[in-house]
C-alpha cells in the first residue's frame, strides 16, 4: 500500500486532540487589530473545534494525524 500524503497547509493550520477532533485558530487577530476591542482580542486568542462537514473533509488531508 503507497503512504499517503500529508496535505502540508493544514498540518499548518490544524492540530488533532486526543480524541481525534479538529482544532484550529480564530482568524481576524493579527491583522488591523487596533480598531478591535480588548475582549475581542481575548476572545480570538482561543482556539475553537472545527465540526461538522468541514471537519470531516479537513480529517482526509491529515491521514496520520
């Protein structure tokens, strides 16, 4: 069986959780962040769960996690 190939823009941009679910970081914060409240920016500093279709799709581009 041929190795599959990791999809090098979301190794980037996506972490696997130990239970096998997608994270990702907020977009928005590092650009024009002065017209942004301080609570916004705290806001956008967390990561979030990528779900749904979306994260589905975004599982086959990182095959070994």
């Amino acid at each position: 069986m041929l190795k599959l190939k990791t999809n090098k823009g979301a190794k980037k941009r996506f972490k696997l959780t130990k239970k096998g679910k997608l994270m990702r970081f907020k977009q928005g914060k590092t650009h024009l962040a002065t017209s942004k409240s301080s609570n916004r920016k705290r806001k956008l500093r967390k990561s979030t769960i990528v779900g749904g279709k979306v994260g589905k799709i975004t599982k086959k581009l990182l095959p070994y996690g």
